[in-house]
C-alpha cells in the first residue's frame, strides 16, 4: 500500500473551523495552511514529521515554501503555489518568486497550478523552470 509523506492542496475553498476539522480527518500528523478567502484561494501542506522534516521558510496567500530535509540526506526547497487568476496578484506572486530565485543556492523545486503565471511571463522557457 503507498503511504505518501507530503500532500498539498490547493483551491480549497475552506478555512477556519471547517477547514481544521478536514485536516483532521486527514492522515498526516503536520498541517500547516494559507486559508481560502471566501471560496478563492487555499493552500494546504500536509506531512508526517516522523518521516521528513519539514520547516515552512515563506508563506504568501499564493505560496507556501519549506525546506524540507530528509533522514540522512541534504535539504532542498519546495514551493507549493496557487497563482492568482488576478494580473496584479500573479505579478506579486512572480516577483516575490524571483526574489528569493536570486539568492537560493539549494536545490529547489516549485510545483502547482502556474499555468496562468507562465502565460504573463511569455520569456519563462522549459528549460528555466527546471
């Protein structure tokens, strides 16, 4: 049987109360979340810390970033995203993203729905964004 480590969620369309009682039933041991506004947004990160250790580094409404350090190896970054379906909030999203681009010097991998995002930044190419 698989037993997944990490699960992010995105658009979740909860928060608050509701939201925790789904984390609840959920089973992973950690949860961290940026909550939905109103039914907009929502990214949830899901982990077993007797697994992986994970530390949330950055949040945004449109983000969540942890390095994440694996038993016996060496740590890495992982950026779960929801991009705005707003211009203006994608932008700040890119931005935020290229800022921290600019300093990281560990590996690091970013992951969710950034269709949108790539479609404002038309010089972004396959081979950039791995």
């Amino acid at each position: 049987m698989h037993r997944p480590i990490v699960l992010a969620l995105v658009e979740t369309r909860i928060s608050g109360t509701r939201a925790q009682s789904v984390c609840d039933k959920i089973v992973f041991i950690n949860c961290f979340r940026i909550e939905a506004q109103g039914l907009q947004g929502g990214i949830w990160t899901l982990w077993n810390s007797e697994d992986i250790r994970f530390h949330v580094i950055n949040s945004h409404e449109q983000f969540v970033m942890v390095e994440v350090k694996p038993q016996r190896q060496m740590s890495w970054l992982l950026t779960f995203v929801y991009a705005s379906p707003h211009i203006q909030a994608r932008e700040v999203l890119w931005q935020e993203l290229q800022q921290f681009a600019s300093k990281c010097r560990i590996a690091w991998l970013l992951v969710g729905i950034l269709m949108k995002l790539l479609v404002l930044r038309k010089e972004i190419t396959t081979a950039s964004i791995c």
